[in-house]
C-alpha cells in the first residue's frame, strides 16, 4: 500500500510539473531584438549590477513575478537577458497569457523594492500575449513582440520638494 501511494504521488507531481507552461526568457532571437539601457537611454545594462523577471498574468492590469530573477548579458550582449526556458507556475501549457519584462538596479532584491528605494533604477517592457508552450512536447515560445525600454530613475528628494512647493505655491494663488 505505501508503494502504491510513494507512485501515485510521484506520478502526480510529474503531471503537475509537466503541465506548467513555458516560455524562452530571451531577448534576442530570431523573433525578437530588445534591449534595456540605463536612465541614460543609450547606455546598455550589463552584468549582475541589474536584474530582470518576468511578469504573467491571465489580465494585462494582473501582472505577478513569474520564474527566476535573471542578470543581463555583457560582452557583445550587453543590454539583453537569455535565461533560457521558463516554467510559468500556475499557468497551464496551451493556455495564452499576458507577460511583461521588468528590469531594476542590483542592490534592490526586486523590481518593487526598487520603486522604492532611494536610488533606486527600475523600468517595464510593454505587455505582450505568448501562448504557453507544454513540455517536452513543444519547443518554449519566444516572446514576439516585446519591445526594449530605458530605465527610469527614482526622483531626487529636491526634486520632489521642489515640486511640492510649487504645487503649494499654486495652490496658495487660487
């Protein structure tokens, strides 16, 4: 009896694996070129000093993080991602979703943390549909469409002081 459930579980958790869709988390293949640069718009991101995830949802305004938290390529490949196949848990192969690639500065752990931080360096792709490939029996999609970005940084403490008096001073006038 305790083989017999030992190889049911087995055989459940293999399904369960197996149905999870996936996608090719590169952005630069024969179905799409598309780079990230720096706050600057011309400097390309290299190396762990920044980080990219993926982002799916059933609803283009229901993103979540999906897969691994990938670094950029350097060399020749500076300004784009190639973590290879990624498995979307909680998204079944055959089924189309939205996805959106986010990308922030290293010392912050996520895209949202980030956002945040003083600092702090963060941008988005636009959002495109993919049709989840099953595993092993379709090659993982590439994500056709997906445009590149420039990274946003996060305004300055004077900044937003200077704009909050403004909007006081506006504010006192009427």
């Amino acid at each position: 009896m305790k083989k017999l459930l030992l190889v049911a579980s087995l055989v459940v958790a293999t399904v369960a694996t197996l149905a999870q869709g996936t996608v090719n988390f590169s952005t630069k293949n024969a179905d799409v070129v598309a780079a990230v640069y720096n706050t600057d718009g011309t400097t390309l991101l290299a190396g762990t000093d920044f980080k990219a995830q993926l982002y799916a949802g059933t609803a283009a305004d229901s993103l979540a993080a999906v897969g691994a938290v990938a670094d950029f390529k350097t060399g020749l490949l500076k300004g784009y991602v190639n973590a290879g196949e990624v498995a979307l848990a909680g998204f079944a192969g055959g089924t189309t979703v939205f996805i959106q690639m986010r990308a922030w500065n290293a010392p912050n752990a996520s895209y949202e943390a980030a956002m945040t931080a003083a600092g702090g360096k963060w941008g988005m792709s636009n959002t495109i549909s993919v049709k989840l490939a099953t595993p092993p029996l379709e090659t993982a999609p590439n994500l056709a469409g997906l445009q590149g970005f420039t990274l946003v940084p996060e305004p300055s403490t004077i900044a937003l002081a200077l704009l909050g008096a403004a909007a006081l001073l506006l504010r006192r006038r009427s």
